[in-house]
C-alpha cells in the first residue's frame, strides 16, 4: 500500500477534522473548571466518536473476509479494499486526536494508561508496516530481477532444478571424451541442485557471488570444460536466481512481519477499549 496521490485529500481531511476536533473541544470546556473530562456529555461523545473510528479501522480484516464470501448478496456494497485502506490509516490516526480530546490531555487510571500504551504500540507498529510496505516493494524490484510471487517459490525452485538436470545431461554428452570434466561436472551439478532447492541453504559457498564466481571459474578451468560452456553459463544464472528469488523471500518476510505486532495489539487495543467503556458505565 504506497502514499501516493490517491491519499493527498484523506490526509487533509484528517489534518482538518483532527484541528476541527480539538478546537471544538476547547472552545467547549474554556469555562468548564479543569476542562471537558471523559465523563462529561461532550467528553462521552468524543469516546463514542474515537471507538467508532477505532473499531472502523479494526474491520479491515472483517471486510477481507467480506468481500471472499462470494454469495454474500450486498458485497458489491462494502466497498472497495483501497477506501478501507485508505481510511484504516487516515481515521485510525484521526481517532488517537479524538480519544485524546475524550481523555482531556490525560493519562488517566491504570487502565487507561495501558489502554494508551496499547494504542502507540497499534500506531507505531502501523506506521512501520505502511513504511516497509512504501520501501520494501521497490527494493525487491530492484533487487531481484527475477521476482516471482512469493507462493511459487518452491515450484520454480523444482523447475531450475529440473533445468540443472538438463544441463548436466547435456554436459555429460559434450563430455563423453573427458572423464576428468565429466566427474567435475557431476560433482558441481550436485552442490548446485542442493543449492537450488526451496529450503535455501545460506551456508552454501553458491550463496556468496563471490565465492559462487570463484566455483565457477574453478569449474571452466577443468580440462575439456570449455566443451561445455553454455551448460556451465546455464547452472550459473541458476545460481544466481536462486540468490535473487532467497533475497526476495527475506524482503517479503519483513514486509509482513510488522502484523505479527500490528493485528495482536489491535486486538487488545479493542478488547481494552471494551472493558474501559464497561467500566465506565457500571463505575
């Protein structure tokens, strides 16, 4: 999900419905001795404000479950998922400005304070996923050219290693005469299928390009090799996919990584949100 310009009026709406927010809320208390505290009428609204926009922002995974029910007849009405993005981000930030005007600019009792604590770690956590998820998808196009969709990893994995199959057949019928290079090129064709396999093995030399460009060149240097030459070229763009394809693996695991965080504390964020609310009608 990048900022881009889609997101220019979200923001000013946010900024102005933010600045609307806690003027009116000082305007309101100026004559109100120690300020428009959450259990005021006006204070009471603004909590009702921030949990509707908290708990909008919390059914975003709601409306991804949604939108795969396909007999569901209204799904055409839910809307789209880049406006539930969109406003999980912008109203998720615009209901820490409202719940700050319910709590009047206080930290409060021991629940509400980990109920604050909950929500810098919802925002900070969401900030970092929608910075990784701003930066990492240009890195992966940058830094692996041959990007593929995460999930057909290990299938292209299988086909390079079918493909090394192949070279090393074709190797070994160039190399007929050469039982020297044929033994060689056996021996590599081997290190290099381990190498191409889906569970990636960082500890290969095959996973340095230096020390993969040292192998390779070792291997051209064999006696009758150069028979052999595209074949050889051949396991080493294998290799080096191989490379691309883990590098890719690694920046598509921090891209999703921050959820780890992000959805539990959302979570607790909400039910924290529950209790302080219960409490507060009962107490």
């Amino acid at each position: 999900m990048l900022l881009d310009r889609t997101h220019r009026w979200w923001a000013l709406a946010t900024v102005a419905l933010a600045v609307f927010a806690v003027s009116l809320h000082d305007f309101l208390g100026r004559d109100v001795p120690g300020g428009l505290g959450g259990g005021t009428t006006v204070g009471l609204w603004y909590g009702l404000a921030g949990a509707a926009l908290m708990l909008f922002a919390g059914a975003l995974s709601a409306h991804r479950r949604l939108m795969a029910v396909r007999w569901l007849p209204m799904r055409r009405w839910v809307g789209m998922r880049q406006t539930w993005l969109r406003g999980h981000i912008w109203l998720g930030l615009l209901s820490v400005v409202v719940i700050l005007c319910h709590a009047n600019y206080r930290l409060g009792g021991p629940l509400e304070v980990a109920l604050w604590a909950v929500l810098a770690v919802t925002v900070l956590s969401g900030v970092v996923g929608l910075a990784f998820q701003t930066v990492l998808p240009r890195l992966i196009t940058n830094r692996a050219q041959a990007e593929a969709p995460y999930e057909q990893v290990p299938h292209l994995c299988a086909m390079m290693r079918r493909d090394a199959d192949d070279a090393l057949a074709a190797a070994e019928a160039k190399l007929a005469a050469h039982a020297a290079a044929v033994e060689e090129m056996r021996a590599f064709h081997a290190r290099a299928r381990a190498f191409l396999a889906a569970d990636y093995d960082r500890a290969s030399p095959l996973a340095s390009p230096l020390r993969a460009e040292l192998l390779f060149a070792r291997l051209r240097s064999v006696p009758g090799a150069e028979v052999a030459r595209e074949e050889v070229a051949r396991l080493e763009v294998l290799c080096d996919e191989r490379r691309q394809l883990s590098e890719q693996a690694r920046l598509h695991r921090w891209l999703h990584l921050w959820l780890l965080v992000h959805v539990p504390v959302t979570v607790a964020l909400l039910v924290l949100g529950t209790a302080h609310a219960v409490m507060s009608v009962y107490w």
